[in-house]
C-alpha cells in the first residue's frame, strides 16, 4: 500500500472540510486590483451579450432568407461582421485583462509568503522542510495564476452564457426549455459526486509534488556527501519513488476529471438530441418555424456547452482552493517568536551586557530533552566568554537564545537590561555579529559575500575586512579578484576559506556583541594564528562569546564557563579551571597531552 505523504493535524481537517471557501484567501490579493476586474467582467460581459444575440440574427437570416431583399440580407450578414469584430475586441481585451490579473496577483502573493516565511524563527523550519515551502511559493501559486488569469474569467463567461442561454431558450420555446431542464439534476450529480472526490485527489497530487520537492532539494543541498557516501543510486530510488506516487496521484485525479467529463458531456447532449427530434416534429406539423428552431438548438449547444466547460473548471477551481489552503496557511502561520506590540528601546550607546536568568529551554522537536537547564550567566560589557564542554551541551543554543532564534521555556534572557522578549528583534540582532560554524556563502561575488556584514560598507571597508580576516590573499588570487563568483553555498571555496569570508563578514559588521561559534574550527595552524590575532584585536571592548573545542583557542578569554548537559559546572580562567581538576580539567588533559607519550 502506498504511504501517504506527511501532513500536520490542520491540513487534514482542511482536507475533510470538502469546500471552496479557501479561495476566499485571494481576498487580500484581488482588493487593489478592483478597477481591473471591473474592466474585465465589462469585457467579459460583452463577449458574452453577442454571442447571445448571434443566434436572434441567424433566425432572421433562416427565416427571411428567401423573402427578403438583397439588400436586407447585405444588412444582416453586415451585422453579422459587426458582431464578430465586437467578439474580437471583446474576448482579446478579456485575455489582456484577466492574465495581466494572475500575473500581477501571484507576484504579489509570492512576495507576501516569502516575506511571511523570511522572518519565521528556526522552529518554524523544524517541521517543515525548506523543499516544501519552495513548492508552495512555486507550484501552487502557478496553480493560482492559472485559475484566475484563465480559470475564474471563463468560468464568470459560461456562467452568463448559461444564465443568458436559459433565459432566451425559454423566450424562444418553453416547451423546449422544460424538456432540456430535465437533463439538468442528472448532470448535477455526478457533478457533486465526482467533484469531492477531484478535490480530495487534488490535494494528495499537489503533497506528493511538494514532497517530491523537498526530497530532490535535500539531496541537491548535499550533492557532496551524497556522492562521498555513493548513495546516488538510493537518492535517485527514493526520488524516483515519491515522483512516482505523485504521478499515481495525478492519474488517479486526471481519470477522475476524464470521467465526470464524459458523463456530463454525454448526458447534456442526449438531452440536446432528444430536443432536436421534438423540435423537428414540431416544424414538420407547423408549430415553428426553422429559423426559430435553430436559433433553440444553438442556444442549447451554448447552454450545454457553458454547462460542460463549467463542470472542468470546477476541477481546476477545486485545485486552486488546495493551492491557496497551502499558501494560506504559510502566510498565517503562528510563530513561537515575534515583535512584542509596544517594543522597549535599547538605551544608546547599546553597551552589549547580556543576561541569562534561570533559563530553560526545550528545542520543539525534542520537547522531552532540556537543552539548557536553569542557566544562569551574566556577560558584562566588553568581556570575552568562552563556553566549553562536549557535544550537546549547551553550547551553540546560548548562541542561539541571545539572538532570539527561540525563547526560553523558563526564564529571561536580557540585552542591556531589556528582555529579549520585550524588544523588536531587529533592534537588538543589528548590533550582533556572528561567525557560525558552518559559515553561509551565497552564490554571489566576494565582495558582496562580504559586504553582507554591512550592506552600506565601501570597497575599501571591504577590503580591510578581508585582509584583518586572513582572506585578502586568496580572494585576489581567485580568476577576478573580489569580483569572483564563489558558487551555490560557495562550492568553489575550501572549508577554511568559507570560514574566512564569514569572519571578514562578521569584522565588517563592526557590532558591540562578537559571536564565535567554532570560528576558527576550519582553518589550518597558519590561518588560525592570523585570524585569532584578528579576533583578538576585534574582540577588544566588544562583548565576544566563543565557542569552542579547542581549547588552545580560549585560553586567554576572561571567563571560561563550562557546560554539561544543558548546565553550567564551572566558571573561571583557564589555569584556574585545570586545577579545580573538574570537567575542563579533563578536557584540557586529553587535548594538551594527546600525541606527547
């Protein structure tokens, strides 16, 4: 049996709700747009007027086609053109209008999730894969421009030829009319039937194409360590597998659609020739003439066929409310961290104090494991602290908590004095420069990788970043200089050379707060010397917290707080911690003695 694709508790209530109240969500979107649908329903009314009247004119031409002067007759055909180039024009600045709609309200829809989604803590991303978002921003809003940039226009026009259509049909023939309406709750059901079920399989096709997104985005994410490993053949199998169930999707939903298409196309026009058979024994016994018998049949054709194409874009409207529960549900996700209402300022000049009070903190995926357990830890103004211990901790989540990636399940952690819960997050994130572990380099030149520290620096600020950073020498030595593209995740750099660049980036910020989280980790005896006499000279009357394991590193910061397990064991100098003879004393003894007996 195959497994269905992951979904969380809300996207399978939505899924049972069966409704297309979702598309109500493109509210916000069609709102500034309202004089161009305005101009666009004018369009699509009077495509849809004429191609009503045509059939009036050709029950004159039939009726009167051997009694009326040449003359006359020159008069209908005549109109008859002018009826076409009115459709023309009509239908022509329908397309113009209504594409022009769906571009410009996917764009702007696209734009709000991704600004929606930029600014969502990394919490946010724990339960669903960057791949995923990608598809939603993508496909399912393609699936929304197609809907309004052709769907729902065609949809508004075959409803006014239905309506229209009746209407006139039951001018023309009551009789008639009566008899085509019996066809109508046949065709209905299988409508409302089949129509649950599309949407149903809508949805499914459209979890197994973001899936299969996600699948090929992680893989490609980790081309390298997919290739060192020789799991190509299991990468290719377990995306070859989810697109395959995407397609057995997609089947499933095309022969769905195909079905309730046969049926109501065949069911509207056995009504169709039923009619025809009556109305032709009518003329045969007097009852109406020919002429108004084909003006009937072909308002029944525009009646049936309006009927028939509704019925398909019931389909397509149906994927479109997917698409937009999927978006929907992006742009009014609930973050775990957000702006406070009334923010508290940071006094100037920002002085870099931070504060732990007893802390405590679960990561979301792993709610039964205290990643910090009641940290208490002040780091004055213009003082190195280095946090040492072994994996697990504690010590990258420090980092994380004073940039207020997460919040604190207990406790409070402060910047100057001012919660960190009570203040904009930007206010107090622009005076904080990070080098990370596994540092980010953009497909963009050196220069700009760089000048992302700080977006307003010069080319020389840049430069001088570079150099202080160890990494003027290999960037000018690289085929244009600081103008060099450096690649995807910055694929044409060795590991100690993305460190540099993020170093450089982190100089240039210039910010009261500097933090190390393996920042050196990458580089080799000679770079390590160079850039640790950088940060020396960085971390002066800045508040700097590294992180670190090696221990050579941190010998000379003021304070070493040593962590276990979510706690903080010991604190103190590095000569000091080693004769405590505790957990950094033993760190320090496997690290300074291996290799010397």
């Amino acid at each position: 049996m195959a497994r269905q694709p992951q979904r969380t508790e809300n996207e399978q209530d939505r899924e049972k709700s069966k409704n297309m109240g979702a598309l109500r969500g493109l509210q916000p979107f069609l709102r500034p747009y309202r004089f161009h649908m305005f101009l666009a329903l004018c369009a699509l009314t009077l495509t849809a007027s004429v191609s009503l009247m045509l059939p009036v004119a050709v029950r004159r031409v039939v009726d009167n086609f051997g009694t009326q002067s040449d003359a006359l007759l020159d008069q209908y055909f005549l109109a008859a053109l002018g009826f076409a180039a009115m459709l023309a024009v009509g239908t022509a600045l329908r397309y113009l209008l209504v594409t022009r709609l769906g571009e410009l309200v996917v764009i702007d829809i696209r734009k709000a999730v991704f600004a929606r989604v930029i600014n969502m803590s990394p919490a946010f991303f724990e339960n669903l894969m960057t791949g995923e978002v990608l598809s939603r921003i993508t496909t399912d809003t393609t699936v929304i421009q197609s809907v309004i940039g052709s769907s729902i226009s065609i949809a508004l026009r075959n409803m006014l030829l239905f309506v229209g259509g009746l209407v006139l049909m039951l001018y023309t023939s009551t009789k008639l009319t009566l008899m085509v309406l019996l066809v109508v709750p046949m065709v209905i059901v299988p409508i409302m039937v089949l129509g649950r079920r599309l949407r149903v399989l809508s949805r499914e096709n459209q979890d197994w194409i973001a899936e299969s997104s996600g699948n090929a985005s992680e893989a490609l994410l980790s081309v390298q360590t997919v290739q060192a490993f020789t799991h190509e053949a299991r990468s290719r199998e377990n995306f070859n597998r989810v697109t395959d169930l995407s397609l057995t999707a997609a089947l499933r939903r095309i022969n769905t659609r195909a079905l309730l298409t046969m049926i109501v196309i065949f069911l509207i026009f056995t009504g169709v020739v039923v009619v025809l058979w009556m109305g032709a024994r009518d003329v045969r016994a007097g009852g109406m003439s020919v002429g108004v018998l084909v003006q009937f049949v072909i308002y029944s054709v525009m009646v049936a066929g309006a009927v028939g194409a509704l019925s398909e874009i019931w389909s397509e409207l149906q994927r479109a409310a997917g698409a937009t529960e999927r978006l929907v549900e992006l742009l009014y996700a609930k973050d775990t961290v957000n702006d406070p209402a009334k923010p508290k300022v940071l006094r100037a000049p920002v002085r870099g104090e931070i504060s732990f009070k007893e802390v405590s903190f679960q990561y979301p995926s792993r709610p039964n494991v205290s990643a910090l357990d009641d940290v208490s830890l002040t780091i004055q103004p213009g003082e190195t602290v280095a946090l040492v211990g072994p994996s697990g901790a504690g010590k990258t989540t420090i980092v994380q908590m004073i940039q207020r990636f997460y919040d604190p399940s207990e406790g409070r952690v402060e910047f100057d004095g001012v919660a960190l819960t009570e203040a904009k997050r930007d206010d107090f994130r622009k005076h904080i420069a990070l080098v990370p572990q596994d540092p980010v380099i953009f497909a963009d030149s050196a220069r700009e990788n760089i000048r992302f520290g700080r977006l307003d620096a010069t080319d020389d600020e840049v430069e001088r970043a570079a150099k202080a950073a160890a990494a003027h020498e290999f960037i000018v030595g690289l085929p244009d200089g600081y103008e060099s593209p450096l690649g995807e995740r910055g694929v044409m750099l060795s590991g100690g050379q993305k460190q540099r660049i993020a170093i450089a980036r982190a100089i240039l910020r210039d910010a009261p707060v500097l933090l190390l989280d393996e920042a050196t980790s990458a580089l080799d005896a000679e770079s390590e010397r160079l850039v640790q006499a950088a940060v020396d000279e960085l971390a002066q009357d800045r508040t700097t917290i590294i992180v670190a394991h090696r221990l050579a590193t941190v010998k000379k910061a003021d304070r070493i707080v040593v962590m276990e397990n979510g706690r903080i064991v010991a604190q103190g100098k590095h000569d000091a911690l080693v004769q405590e003879g505790g957990l950094y004393a033993k760190l320090a003894r496997l690290q300074f003695t291996a290799g010397t007996t």
